[in-house]
C-alpha cells in the first residue's frame, strides 16, 4: 500500500501507473485498489488521501518522497542549479551561519 495525496488529476483501479524517485531505476505497476478513511473506491481525484494498493509491490519497495504519476508522464531529476539569497539577521532571518 501506498499511501499520500494525489496532487492532480486522478488515480484508477486497474490503470498502469510508475513509481518514480529515489532510485536510478523507476517500477511499473497497475492500481489493485484505492482506499480513503478504510473504505474501497474506483478512482480518487486531485486532493484526496488515499492509500493506493499496488500489484506486486510490497510495503518496503515504496519509501517516503517517491511519486506514483502516469507512465512516461514525468522524469526525476537528481542535480539543479539556484540562486539563494539568506536574509541576515536584521533583515528577520537565519542567526546562525549554514554550513556545507
């Protein structure tokens, strides 16, 4: 079971869907079930909680921060670049230096 919010669009039972993040490689599975509040669905939509029930897939393969999407849908991406500006201390920011 994987659990979290779907963000948008909707999830149904028997659509293929890819878990993606966290490891080099992404995994394809099919939707067995949706639950919400421990009662069973046929799709849940953008906003709901759910607990996705996944075939093949245990427990352990899912971890905290992978993304269940559409296959092909989206990539992850491991590098970016930024620009960050830390308020000083007068300014109501940090009060203490980060370190790299």
């Amino acid at each position: 079971v994987a659990t979290g919010r779907v963000e948008r669009g909707q999830i149904k039972v028997g659509e293929e869907i890819e878990i993606i993040g966290l490891t080099e490689e992404s995994s394809k599975t099919t939707v067995t079930g949706v639950e919400m509040f421990r009662k069973l669905l046929d799709f849940a939509e953008a906003g709901d909680n759910i607990g996705a029930l996944l075939r093949g897939v245990a427990r352990e393969d899912v971890n905290r921060g992978q993304v269940l999407a559409k296959p092909g849908s989206i990539t992850p991406h491991t590098k970016f670049k930024a620009e960050v500006y830390v308020l000083s201390k007068d300014e109501g920011g940090r009060h203490t230096p980060f370190f790299t």
